[in-house]
C-alpha cells in the first residue's frame, strides 16, 4: 500500500490532551483532522468547532465506516483502547494512542499483534522523548562519547491533593490501572530507558503515605539496564516541590536534566569530569541553533508523521512501544513479590501481572 499524499486524521475522545493532538495536526503542513468522536456528543461538538469543524459520530465504528481515515488518535482512557486499536487497524488506519497505551500488558501485547497483521503501524505517545536537546543527548550516549553510563536516578516527583483523587475513577486499581507509577512516573521512566536502552531486572516496592486511595501515591524501584546501568527511580504524588529529573552518571561526565512537563536545551546540563579536558568538553556542545525545539507533542507527532507520510519505519520518539509500560509493569510485579527481583523473562509469562497490576501497597499513613 503506497503511502497518501496527506494523512487523513480522526481523533477519539475530545478531552484536554486532544487540543494537542488537534494542534499538532493543525500545524503540520500535509495532515488534516477529519473526524471526531466522543461519548459525549455536545463535548465533541464543542471540540471539533474549535478544530474546523470536521464531522461528528456517535461511535468509533460509524467513524470509521465513514471516513476511512488514515490514522486514528486515541485520546481516551487506558481501558477503551484496546478495541478501539483493534477496530482502526481492521480498518485500514494506523494507530497513534496516549499513555498508558493500555490496561494491561496482554492488551498491548494484542495491539500490537494487530498492527503487525493489518501492516499498519501503532506509536504510543511519549512526547518527553522529542525536542532537540534529548536527541543531542541520546547522541553522546550511543557515540560512546561520554564513556560509559554507570548511575542513574530519575525522579517523577509531582502533587496531587484529594480533590485531584476525588475523582471516583481515580486512585482504583480497576479503573485507573496502578497509581501515580503508572499514571505520571512512565513518563521520565520511558525518556530514561530512551536514552539508555532496554532494561534487565528490576526490584520495586509500592507506598501508601498519604493520599486515600487503593493505589500507591509512592513508589521507589532499582532498575538494572542492560548495559549494566544501575538506576534508582522515585515515582511520586505528595512532593509539593514538583520537579521530573534525571541525572545519568558516566566515566566521563554526568548529566542532568530538570523540568516539570517538558524540557528544552536550558534544562539539561552535561558536567565533565575532572580529567576531562576542555577541548573534549567542548566537542559535547549542544548544536548552535537559532531555535531550541523543546519537547512536546506537536514534535513527537511531527515526526510521525512524516515517516507515515513517507512510507518509513517510526522513527526512535516512537519505537518500542512496550518497553516502559514492561518496566512499570515489572515494579508492580516486583512490589507484589514482597520486593523480589523481576526479569523481562519472569515478566513474559507472568502469572497476574500481563493482565493488570493490582499489588500489595504497603499503608504508612497515621493509624486513626
């Protein structure tokens, strides 16, 4: 099938993170957004007049039938996009789906068995892995520039107070799938394994301290690359000192990134060792460009969709659709373990944890 001369778009589920998706396909200058979807048919309306008012269905299926379009966008919940990727890949449309990409490892797993069989690609979105700076970065490191990486951390350490958590959906293993791990920590968890690679076992433990939920509002793991990188990594929902951070500590050099919900060359910062010299630590400078491209989605889907227009693979911002979701994956596994260690192989045939993450989390909150 050759590839269109436009990309034909159609976005389902017209909440907040859907004005990113319309913007990004409003920008780009051979995408055009066709069709809308929503459960609720006066906020679908309401979206698509702001977007050029493309048409509205009542469903995914009689969106499809009518339009045909391209790619589909999923801008629902985690639950929903199993069959609704099912549904746009026997249609003939490539998938592009918020995180987390599904309620499950099995539903991914379906997903992308999908893709493959209907020859249509699937990219999940992790726009912390776009802009200029992050692939400067994940340069070096693959280069072999800054020798090798020893030591990570990456923390995700955000706030959300009980009005956030009094949504009935929220903080429930059923609905919302795991806590603040799932929900905000894969975010810098994928960006981290972005610029490391593939991982080899972790060890995860799950904290109640605060917030009244069935999920953890804390989370803290060990996960061991495998290029033998040692990362510790903190996921959070009570810091009030919000900050998203990774620091990767090298032979030659530590880097370190800080920002909250994306980041652009002004957050990162490359610090030689001492016997590194200055001529070597000058070879490490960000290109001298006249404009930072920070991260976000409107890059992210730039860049699919240029390759979906060409006819090319995804490009690096959207490959291994699994790997951090297997990562978030194997520190529920590991807490339900009572902390044992878990391997991509323990992970593959797992008895509960492929199909959803519910795992003991340890209450610490005051006794009444």
């Amino acid at each position: 099938m050759n590839p269109p001369d436009r990309l034909r778009c159609a976005i389902v589920g017209a909440g907040a993170v859907a004005q990113l998706h319309a913007q990004a396909i409003a920008v780009h200058p051979r995408a055009d957004l066709v069709a809308v979807t929503d459960l609720v048919p006066t906020k679908a309306r309401q979206f698509a007049a702001q977007w050029g008012d493309p048409p509205v269905y009542h469903s995914v299926d009689q969106l499809l039938a009518a339009q045909t379009p391209d790619v589909v966008l999923l801008c629902t919940p985690p639950e929903a996009h199993r069959q609704q990727a099912l549904a746009a890949f026997a249609a003939g449309a490539h998938v592009v789906v918020e995180k987390p990409p599904a309620s499950s490892l099995d539903q991914l797993d379906d997903m992308i068995r999908a893709g493959r069989r209907a020859g249509r690609e699937l990219a999940v979105v992790f726009q912390q892995r776009s802009g200029a700076a992050a692939a400067h970065i994940r340069g070096l490191l693959g280069s072999g520039a800054l020798g090798r990486p020893l030591l990570a951390h990456c923390q995700t350490l955000w706030y959300r107070d009980a009005d956030y958590f009094a949504a009935p959906w929220r903080g429930r293993w059923q609905s919302e799938g795991g806590g603040t791990t799932l929900g905000h920590g894969i975010h810098q968890i994928d960006l981290l394994a972005y610029l490391l690679g593939d991982w080899d076992c972790v060890w995860g433990r799950l904290w109640r301290l605060a917030r009244q939920t069935e999920t953890e509002d804390v989370s803290t793991a060990t996960v061991v690359f495998a290029n033998g990188v040692v990362a510790v990594v903190s996921s959070s929902a009570v810091s009030p000192r919000q900050t998203s951070a990774i620091r990767i500590d090298t032979d030659k050099a530590t880097i370190t990134l800080e920002h909250l919900y994306g980041h652009g060359r002004a957050d990162w910062r490359v610090t030689p060792a001492p016997a590194v010299s200055a001529a070597e630590a000058a070879a490490w400078a960000f290109p001298d460009q006249t404009e930072d491209e920070q991260s976000g989605h409107a890059p992210w889907l730039r860049d699919v969709f240029d390759a979906l227009l060409a006819g090319a693979p995804l490009p690096a911002t959207a490959s291994h659709p699994a790997r951090a979701f297997e990562i978030v994956a194997a520190i529920y596994a590991s807490a339900a373990a009572d902390g044992g260690v878990v391997r991509p192989a323990d992970l593959a045939r797992h008895p509960t944890h492929r199909s959803g993450f519910a795992s003991p989390v340890a209450d610490l909150r005051p006794q009444r």
